[in-house]
C-alpha cells in the first residue's frame, strides 16, 4: 500500500502553541525520518517562524486573498514563504472563505509556489473547488470534526463519492475529521485518497509521538 501524506493541523490548541508545539514539531520530523511518511505540520500564524529549519514541511492554517500592499492584520504569502512555509491550507471548516475569495488564494499560492490544500464540507463543494486546480482538496465533514469519529469509517461514501468527484488527476484528494488510528488511515487510502488531515487524534494525545506512530504504522 502506498504511504500516506499526513497533515497535522495544530489549531489553536494549548498543547501545540509555544515550546510545546515546536516540540510535536521535532517529534513529528522524527517519526517522518523513521518511516518515510510525508508528514505536514500546520501551527499557527504568528508562530510559523518558530518551526523553521527543522527539515520538516510546515504550512499554514490560513493565507489571506491578497497581494503586497495595505492590509493590516492579513496574511501575505510572501511573508508566509519568508517564515520558511511551503503551503496552506484554505477555507477549513472554522476558517470559511466566499468561492472568489478560495480562487483569489489558490492562484496566489500556485503564483509563489505554495501548495495549496482547499478544505471542503461535501461533495458539491468538492466538486466546486477542485475545478480550481488547488495541488489538494480535503473533504471533512463539519459535523465529524473533533468528534473521534473517524470520517474514513463513520462515512466512507463521502469519501469514495469525494474521490470520484475531482476528475483532475493533478488534484489530490485528502480526507479528515475524527482519524486518530493506523486504521483509520488505512481505510481513507483504500477508499481512494492519498492521505489525510488530522488534529486532535495527535495534538491532544497523553503521548503524540506515539500516537504519530501508531498511525502510520498500518500494513
Ligand atoms: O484540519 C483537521 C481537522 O479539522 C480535523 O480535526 O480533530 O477531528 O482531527 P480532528
């Protein structure tokens, strides 16, 4: 089976802000160095300077639809490539951006080489976003979301139909909500994707390394 990509978004969770975060970091480096496994991690805006250099892709949660100029508070892809990043996510669940405003930011992440992962709530909105070209389209469903649930088991048509629905073979399919275990990654690969997006499962493990390992640690 082929090996997963595993992104791991930090949110704004105690346990992944500060020293603690760049250490799930350095532990998420070290389970990518032991198994081979692409492993992303996303912290926080004003924190992604803090995870730099640690030969570990890091993206951000978050670009805004916006070119260099007056707009205090945004979040410019230029100064997010200057922090050492290499890509974002877009429009996540508790994040959501209008479709004009999700196009404006794929182009700007292709235009400076950033990847571009376009989160979407269903299959329809699967569909709508992909025709954008983004390099990965997430399906999570909203109501999933840090419920343990894993979404590869608890809905695997939203999956499978989230596959079919992205006829761009350069666009990815990634899936996510509720995935904590090898298992659950497992079946996301076998419904068609090539890996998923994941927080709590991993941010508020006793022991996030080993929770690392455990999922991607499946035959
Ligand atoms: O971006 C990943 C996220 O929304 C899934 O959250 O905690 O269910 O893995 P969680």
């Amino acid at each position: 089976m082929q090996k997963p990509i595993i992104i791991l978004n930090y949110k704004t969770y105690l346990e992944s802000t500060g020293d603690r975060g760049r250490e799930l970091t350095w532990a998420a480096r070290d389970v990518m160095q032991e198994t081979g496994v692409r492993i992303i991690v996303c912290p926080q805006t004003p924190e992604l300077f803090h995870h730099k250099g640690y030969g570990i892709e890091v993206f951000s949660q978050h670009i805004d639809p916006i070119e260099p100029g007056s707009h205090t508070g945004h979040v410019l892809a230029q100064a997010l490539l200057h922090c050492g990043v290499t890509g974002s996510l877009i429009n996540h669940s508790e994040d959501r951006m209008p479709l004009p405003d999700i196009k404006k930011c794929v182009e700007i992440c292709r235009k400076n080489g950033l990847t571009s992962v376009v989160c979407a709530e269903s299959i329809e909105k699967v569909r709508e976003v992909s025709q954008l070209k983004p390099d990965f389209v997430a399906i999570e469903p909203p109501e999933l979301i840090g419920s343990g649930i894993p979404v590869s088991k608890a809905d695997p048509d939203i999956v499978r139909d989230s596959v079919k629905a992205v006829t761009d073979p350069e666009v990815k399919v990634l899936c996510g909500a509720g995935i904590s275990k090898g298992e659950d990654v497992k079946a996301a690969l076998e419904l068609g994707t090539v890996g998923v997006l994941l927080a709590s499962g991993v941010v508020k493990a006793k022991d996030p390394k080993a929770a690392l390992r455990e999922l991607v640690a499946f035959k």
